[in-house]
C-alpha cells in the first residue's frame, strides 16, 4: 500500500482512481465493505483504489469534544492496508482544510489533485465547510466533472442479530465490556497496545502469578474486569489473562492493565506489546486474602484456556 500524508506530495493525479473516504475509526465491518467496493471497482475500470481519511480527527482539530478513538493512527494504517486498498491518502486536518467547501474539495482536491472517476460512499455521508456536501451533490457534480458516485447501503450482520454497525455502538459494546461482541462488529479481537513499565511487583512475588503492567496506548478501554486474551510479544503470541481495574483487594485504588502471559518467562521491560480481547471472564472484586485471590486467578486461567482454544488461541 502507498502512503501519502501530504497533498503537495502527489505529483500528478492518480489513474482512474476511485476513492472510498471517511475517518474510519475501528476499520470495522462496514469500512471493510466500502474498502472491497472501491477495490471491486477499481478492479473493473483498470483503476487505483484509494481510501481517504483524515488527521487528526476533524472534531479535535476544531476544539469540539469528541469520543475516544477506537483506533489511533497507528493501528488504522495498519488495518486499512490490510484490507488490500492501493493507496491510504491521510489528509492534515486544522482549520484551514475545514473552510474548504465542499465544491472545491470535489473538484480541486478528489477530482484535479487525486484523478477521482469513482466515490464509494456511505448512506449519510456528509463533507465540506459545514458539512454542505452530501449524496445529491457528488451525484449532481459527477455529471459535470466525470466521475460516478456508488452509494453502500448499511452493513449489518443478519446471521448475528445485529444491527447497523457504527463506530458509535462498537465504543458502547466495548465500554461494557463484551469484547466477543465487538468482535462480530469488527471481524477480529478488539485490540489495546501499550508498553510493558515496572509495576508494584506483586503479580509473581505475592500471587504467585507474574504480570506485564502495561502503559496504555490506546483511548478506549474496556470495561474494569477480568479478561481472556490473546498477547502479541515481540517474543511471540501467547494466551493470557488480563486484569483491567483498581487491585481492591489490595486496597491502593490505583488504576492498572495487567497480564499474566501463560508459559511465559521473558522479560518484556519497555517493549509495547498487543492484547487481543477474546472474552470477559468476571468482574473485578475484592477477595478477603491473598490466598483467596491466588485461588481465583488459578480459576480464571483455567477458563480462559478453555475459551482460548475454543476461539483456536493455541
């Protein structure tokens, strides 16, 4: 995949290009949809398929309060080039771009500058100063500068019970925690990244249980608890159990994410591991011992396994 992330370095346009465009927060199912329709497209014209997006959101740039992302950058790059779209165009967002009105930004920035001859959008997609911008205008300025405009209607998931997926209800189903249904959303595990940092040294010394503490990258968290996951190192994959919360039992009501990476014994000090969320396993409680707590983790790790190798984490 080609990455642009300035305008200026687009020499000429591109050939045929039909563009899919959005922030694409959660690269989720129905991102995947319009990626594949402009890939299809692209496909049958002889063209580029190139998705469009934006940093940093549009809605931080100007100062408005937004919701947590469910991908920062990082990931979102990384997800929309593996969905197999040519090129990933990640335009500067400030103030400047946002009086850009939406004539303009058709015909002097997706038309003249990209070489627009197709668009794959959503249903109510909106863009421009003000958000004046919308289906009936790309539909109306298509006939006049050449290019074809494809509506994708709402992707939902039937077989599942379902409905629209958005980025809005993925935050929702995270923040409550049912990380398996955000899966059915977002076609893989949702995902939290951070870096392994010295921690309390309580997980192997007094539990018994050794545990990477992790520094969290990511925005959205999910819900406080106990979690079946997966564990990308840079040592490899792994099963593991991960505790989102404040240690009650403990008593510091210090906010922490911790796993304890089964058949494990590396050290991971200041590398940044990825904790794919499989499963919600309970909630956090407060044990009356030590030992209490030793004999639940021992429970919890024995569940895990069984829905890690249902799942088919080996």
């Amino acid at each position: 995949m080609e990455l642009i992330e300035n305008l200026d370095l687009i020499s000429s346009p591109y050939k045929k290009a039909v563009i899919t465009i959005g922030n694409f927060d959660g690269v989720h199912k129905g991102h995947q949809a319009l990626f594949h329709q402009a890939m299809e497209k692209a496909d049958e014209i002889g063209g580029i398929a190139i998705a469009v997006t934006f940093e940093p959101h549009p809605l931080r740039a100007l100062g408005i309060s937004s919701p947590p992302l469910i991908t920062r950058y990082d990931q979102k790059k990384e997800l929309i080039e593996q969905s197999g779209i040519d090129v990933l165009i990640c335009i500067p967002f400030d103030k400047a771009f946002s009086a850009i009105t939406a004539h303009d930004f058709i015909e002097k920035i997706l038309v003249n500058k990209i070489g627009m001859k197709g668009i794959i959008i959503g249903e109510d997609y909106s863009f421009g100063k003000d958000r004046a911008g919308n289906i009936d205008l790309l539909k109306s300025e298509g006939k006049r500068l050449g290019f074809e405009t494809i509506v994708s209607p709402w992707i939902n998931d039937t077989n599942e019970g379902i409905e629209r997926i958005s980025s809005t209800r993925i935050r929702e189903i995270v923040m409550e925690g049912n990380v398996d249904q955000a899966m059915k959303y977002l076609g893989r595990h949702y995902q939290i990244r951070g870096k392994v940092i010295r921690g309390r040294k309580r997980g192997g010394s007094q539990l018994g249980f050794p545990t990477a503490n992790i520094k969290l990258h990511d925005e959205l968290c999910p819900k406080v608890g106990v979690y079946a996951v997966k564990v990308e190192t840079v040592k490899g994959a792994f099963q593991g159990v991960a505790n989102i919360g404040f240690s009650p039992t403990f008593g510091d009501q210090m906010f922490t994410i911790e796993v304890h990476i089964l058949d494990f014994d590396h050290d991971l000090y200041d590398t940044r591991i990825r904790i794919n969320m499989v499963a919600r396993l309970r909630d956090e409680k407060k044990f009356s011992s030590i030992g209490e707590l030793s004999g639940q983790i021992r429970k919890d790790i024995e569940i895990a396994k069984e829905i890690l190798e249902k799942n088919g984490h080996t």
